[in-house]
C-alpha cells in the first residue's frame, strides 16, 4: 500500500485542546457554529468531521468529552 500526504485546509477559530497519553486534541468552530477536531498521533494526524460539515457541540461532548470540558463546551 502506497503512503500519501494529504494537506487539508479551513477557516476556524480554535476554542481548545487537551492532550492524553496517545495523542493531542485541537478543537475549532467552524462556519455554522459547528466543530472539527485535530487529532495528532505524532506519526499520525487527521482531522474528524463527523463525516461532513462537522461536529455539533453535543457530538464533541460525547466522542471528545476531555476536549469539551477544556473548550468549555458541556
């Protein structure tokens, strides 16, 4: 299997971050008061979007609830 690099960009604020023994968790608001969610591996990295436009606060809180809890979001 090929490796790939892949750059993604947007627009948000980051409202948060929280880090655990397995990776680091950056939260931003995006357009359309919703969230997506950095999570960095070290070697690996991805952005979760919910599978689309994002995240809704209640769905930070119930995938990433240390991360909402550092954004202030429960």
């Amino acid at each position: 299997m090929e490796q790939q690099i892949v750059e993604v960009k947007f627009q948000g604020e980051q409202v948060g971050s929280h880090t655990d023994s397995s990776a680091t968790y950056t939260l931003y608001r995006v357009p359309g008061d919703m969230y997506v969610v950095h999570i960095d591996e070290g070697e690996e990295a991805w952005l979760e979007t919910g599978g689309g436009r994002g995240l809704e606060g209640q769905q930070v809180g119930t995938f990433f609830p240390e991360l909402a809890a550092a954004a202030r979001l429960d």
